[in-house]
C-alpha cells in the first residue's frame, strides 16, 4: 500500500479492476452461504460523473471555478504505509452466523472464510460483525457494519495495480458490488512477507472504485466532503 503525502495527510492506493473467482461453497449447514458475483464488464460501463463548482464566480474570498479544459496536472507522490494486522480471536460465541463466505487459495490469498454475524442493538442499531477464519485460527475483522448480512457486498479483488490474473487478491467487505456509489468499505488481505493478515478501512470514509487515469485499473476513492477542509483521497 501507498500514500500520498501533502499538509492534509492525503492516503492512497490503488487496486485493479474486479474479476470474478471461484464461488463459495457450504462451510455451516446454519448458515446463509453466499457467492461471489462476477463483477460488471468495467469496460463497457459509462465513465463517472465528476462534480464541478457552481453558483456565482465574482466573489471573493472564496473557492475559484476554473472550466475543466482549463486544469492542470498536479503530480502526486507516492509513498509506502502499513495497514493494520489483524489480531487473533476466540472463536465467535453465537450458535450459528447469518452468512458465511468459504474462500479457496487464490493468487497471494490462502484458504480462508469470512463469517458474518448480525447484531441489534436497543436504540435500533442494526450491523454485521465480519470474522475471518484462516488456517491458523480466528480474526477479528473490524467493528460491525451497518446494515444486515444479506445486503452486505462481499467480494473478490486484485490488490494493487497489477493486471488483473497476476495481482495477489483481497476480500472486499461493503460498499456496491457494481461500484454504482461510494460506501464504507473494508479489504482483507494477506502479508506473505510478514505472514499476517491485515486490513485496510480508508479511514473509515466512504470509497468507490473509479478508473481515474483511463488505464483499465481501478482506484479507490475516497471523497471527505464531511471534514474541514473538504479532500480527496486516492488509494493505489
């Protein structure tokens, strides 16, 4: 993973497009066992919208509209950043999940599954607690997500930019499986080198997955229009 540095703290990374791999197979007769949907031929798709300033362009102080034939290029440099290691966990204590997801080894991704549990809270709070379960036991995979295990997007993905086949790949948890909007989105991964699983959350921001430099690979997109200032992060 990579990160773009200025005054605002801006991180990147960048993985490739989707393919589709194996689908899931039975691990818990309890459970609701899901596939893996193949993901959309990005090629064929319409390019993204990108949203440009409006409304009176004389005064001043205040943000400059400039037409978009008018933008220059800013270079970017980018630079190395560690995701967190996952860490070691009991077994989950409910009788049965609401859905699991059975992973065989893909390039760079050993055998593994993911087990969602859905939790309700008193004040109406409904989420999904992911788990990962590898060889060498069991992962907290982040705090719950909101929303139910049925609509919960779980799917398979290069990691980086390499082309798509020759990428280690990466569980992506959330978000839109068609990558028609941005939503929060969490990856699972796997550190061959330190043999560690790890995890990615972009902060905690919604992401989407756009194709920003028409090269056929996709980055993450994190767009922070709730903070002050308002920023963009690329992740690659």
């Amino acid at each position: 993973m990579e990160r773009y540095k200025d005054e605002k703290e801006t991180e990147l990374r960048t993985p490739a497009p989707a393919v589709p791999l194996a689908a899931c197979s039975p691990l818990s007769p309890q459970a609701d066992i899901g596939t893996l949907e193949p993901a959309a031929d990005r090629a064929a798709a319409p390019a993204a919208s990108v949203p440009t300033a409006v409304g009176p362009q004389n005064e001043a102080p205040g943000p400059v509209y400039v037409k978009p034939e008018n933008l220059k290029a800013v270079p970017l440099v980018f630079g190395p950043i560690e995701s967190p290691a996952l860490e070691k966990a009991a077994a989950p204590e409910a009788a049965a999940p609401s859905k699991v997801y059975e992973c065989g080894p893909a390039p760079g991704l050993p055998s593994c599954s993911v087990y969602l549990y859905e939790e309700r809270a008193d004040n109406g709070y409904r989420g999904v607690r992911v788990f990962l379960k590898a060889p060498d036991g069991w992962y907290a995979a982040g705090g719950s997500i909101a929303g139910d295990a049925g609509s919960l997007a779980v799917r398979f993905l290069p990691q980086g930019g390499g082309p798509a086949g020759d990428s280690p790949i990466e569980i992506a948890i959330g978000g839109a499986r068609d990558d028609s909007y941005a939503g929060l989105v969490r990856t699972l991964f796997y550190d061959a080198e330190k043999e560690l699983w790890r995890m990615q959350d972009f902060q905690g921001h919604d992401v989407q997955r756009l194709d920003l430099n028409q090269d056929r690979q996709h980055e993450w997109v994190s767009p922070s229009v709730g903070f002050v200032p308002p920023s963009i992060g690329i992740y690659r």
